[in-house]
C-alpha cells in the first residue's frame, strides 16, 4: 500500500484489539513502526468481531477508499453472529471492500484445518502452515494485488 501510495491500516488482536493504527495516502511508516508489527505476538483468544469492526472504523478515516483490502490473519476460529456476518457483508459491498481471509495451522491439522467462520465474511481465502509453508501466504498478497476477489478467479 505505502509503495502504491494508498492508505494502509493495521489491527492488532486475539481475543481483543490490543493494537492498530491508520496511515494516510503517503504518510511515511517509520522502520521502528515497521519492526514493532513484525515482531509483534498474540496472547491468546480469538474474537473477529473486534478486528472487523475496527476495520470499519478506521476505513472510515479514508471513506473514499475503494478497493480496500483486508487481509485478515488468524490463527484461530470464532462464531459470529448473523447480524454480525451481514453487517460486514453490507460494508464491504457498500464501501467496495475485500476480505481475504488466512489461517494459520499447524503440520498436525494443516490439511484438514477448518476456517468455517473466517470462511463466511472472507472473499477468498487460503492456508498457512506455521511451520514455514508460506507458499499460500504468497498467493494470497499477490492475489490482492492483482486485485483478484468478490468470486473473480
């Protein structure tokens, strides 16, 4: 995003929101920002209706910011309610959002891993291994920036 001069937002979160920030269009991220979201950890939990309405609010900071991307990392699952899958399902499509969804496993259950509610608000969606197996991981950035979702292959 700061490459291709577009705004960019990050949203820390486990079973909370515990981090985030919104970076405008050509608003420099410094390296120690940089460094601080790379090394950052999780203590546990997984609740995605914090992050996604997070997201909402900071895609409110740039409304006229269309497409948007949200790739939405996780390593676990979470149920959300009804109201809340059609809510974001509203906003997506009303704000011209994308969300691609990935899970992260490990070698244990990697192939058979289950992602059923990242599944529901996510336009793609693709496995990681947290072993090292990035290899979905790339397909997905790339997809992003070519711009691939909303049932487009």
């Amino acid at each position: 995003a700061i490459k291709e001069n577009r705004a960019f937002a990050w949203v820390a979160f486990d079973g909370d929101v515990h981090d985030s920030a919104f970076y405008r269009k050509g608003q420099a991220v410094p390296l120690e920002e940089k460094i601080r979201i790379a090394e950052m950890g999780a203590d546990g939990g997984t609740d995605f209706w914090a992050p996604l309405e997070k997201c909402m609010e900071l895609h409110s900071l740039e409304p006229d910011l269309k497409p948007a991307d949200v790739i939405f990392i996780t390593d676990g699952d979470c149920q959300l309610s009804l109201g809340d899958i059609a809510e974001v399902a509203a906003w997506k499509k009303d704000k011209g959002v994308r969300v691609f969804g990935v899970g992260i496993s490990d070698s244990s259950n990697y192939e058979t891993a289950s992602f059923e509610d990242l599944e529901q608000f996510s336009d793609k969606i693709c496995m990681v291994n947290s072993l090292g197996d990035v290899s979905a991981l790339r397909d997905a950035v790339h997809a992003v920036h070519q711009g691939i979702g909303r049932g487009e292959q």
